[in-house]
C-alpha cells in the first residue's frame, strides 16, 4: 500500500468508525492494493500433493508418434516422457499425468529438467488443469520449456485455451524480462472459474501475465503435462521433476 505525503495513521477504532475517516490527509494506491491481495489470495489455495504416485492415472493425449511413460524414480522425482506437435492451437498432444480436481485447488511443482531427443525450444513441461482428456479441451497451464530468455521461445509460459477446440493464447512476459531456466518452480492455481500462473523467480513468485476466467466444471482434472513439439517417430521429450511442493508457502529450491 503506498500512502502519499502528508502520512496518515489511524490511531484510534470506535463504534462509530467509517471508512471516510480514511480520506483526508492521505491517500491510497487502490489498483495495487487490489494487485497484491489478489495474488495472496490465489496463492492460499489447498495445494494438490503428490505422493504417492500410485493415485495418479496417465496417458497419451491427442496424436502422439511415439508413446509417453510416468516413472516414479523412488527418490522424491518423477520422469515423464511424452511427444506430440505441441499443446497449442485448436488440439494437443502430449503425455499427461492426472487426477480429478473438485472445486478450488492449486499445485507447484519443480521443473528440475527437461531432455530427450527434441531440440524444439518450445517443448514444454509444467502444471495442467484440463476440463476433459480430448485433444481440444478447454486448459490452463503453467510450464516451463527447453529454451531460456532471449531465444525464440522458452522460459516460463502461461497459456490456455478457453473455448474447446478453439484457438490458444498464452503469456511469457516474465520469460522475456527475467532469465528463467530449468530448475525452476511453477504454480497454476484455480479459484472458481478464475486461473493464474505463477513462476518462482528471484526469490519469490511473480505472476506470469493476468488471471484468466474460463468456464469449467467443478471436477476437473489436474497434473503435470509434457510434450516434445515435435511429433516424429522416435522423438521424445523427457522432464523431470522433484521437491513437488505440498504447502502454501515458498518452494523447495534444489
């Protein structure tokens, strides 16, 4: 809250306390008050725990040339390998890792790395919310891909698709300003029909681009998401993650 010069403190709360006993000698930066409590507020939702593995379903969604795998590497990580032309456009293909949803929710994870045999800067791996399993269902994602700030493509990205089988749109404004590689901690939260993207970057979490409001069901499904952006036959795309945080507060950094 930024108060302007001369300062005002209130000092004293009666019965009889109104809000325009505020407005006097100071003022109040409304637009980023509502800013900041809007991003606390989407932060402090019940967060969708991992473990154990077993509880999550996974397959291959939309056309994929080679087929995608789930590995719970024992040790607190999980390997998803998945390929596909890409989760964008009017239909995607990928591999995805997934459990209903119902009602609010949001989940962080740990990109740790991303690998294979794709080259594709933009193959991507991160948090889904999905309204069905078909190619062209309404998301959100929050995910990072190969390449990093100042190439063409990669970094943190927020997109989503609205409508089904309808076109994407997506943000990476933080990507484009702030150097975000792999390891690095992604966060995609739901309140009712309102989705945001976060990236933990610096040192705390930035909102990658503006909340967006898509109609959904209350039960949706949620997971981790991973295409190669490239859908030839014996070209993959493997991420790893680990330290999949269970909590409200700041990430596991490795």
């Amino acid at each position: 809250i930024m108060l302007y010069t001369p300062r005002c403190v209130l000092t004293r709360r009666s019965a009889d306390f109104a809000p325009f006993d505020y407005f006097g000698d100071c003022k109040v930066d409304y637009k980023e008050l509502a800013q900041m409590t809007s991003q606390w507020l989407l932060e402090q939702e019940t967060e969708v725990a991992w473990a154990p593995s077993s509880t999550w379903d996974n397959n291959d969604i939309g056309s994929t040339a080679t087929a995608g795998s789930f590995i719970d590497n024992g040790d607190g990580s999980y390997s998803i390998t998945g390929s596909g032309a890409d989760i964008w456009g009017t239909a995607d293909a990928f591999h995805y890792v997934f459990k209903q949803l119902v009602g609010d929710g949001q989940m962080t994870v740990n990109v740790v790395s991303i690998g294979g045999t794709s080259t594709n800067v933009w193959q991507k791996a991160g948090v889904m919310i999905r309204e069905t399993l078909t190619a062209g269902s309404r998301n959100v994602m929050m995910l990072m891909s190969a390449g990093g700030a100042g190439t063409l493509g990669g970094g943190d990205a927020f997109q989503w698709r609205p409508v089904a089988d309808q076109a994407s749109s997506s943000s990476h404004i933080v990507g484009d300003n702030v150097q975000v590689l792999t390891p690095a901690c992604v966060r995609l939260v739901r309140t009712g029909n309102m989705f945001s993207g976060f990236v933990y970057a610096n040192g705390r979490w930035v909102q990658e681009g503006q909340t967006v409001t898509i109609a959904m069901p209350e039960t949706v499904y949620i997971g981790l998401a991973v295409t190669s952006h490239d859908n030839a036959a014996g070209i993959y795309t493997t991420a790893t993650f680990n330290n999949v945080a269970n909590f409200r507060g700041y990430p596991f950094i490795p």
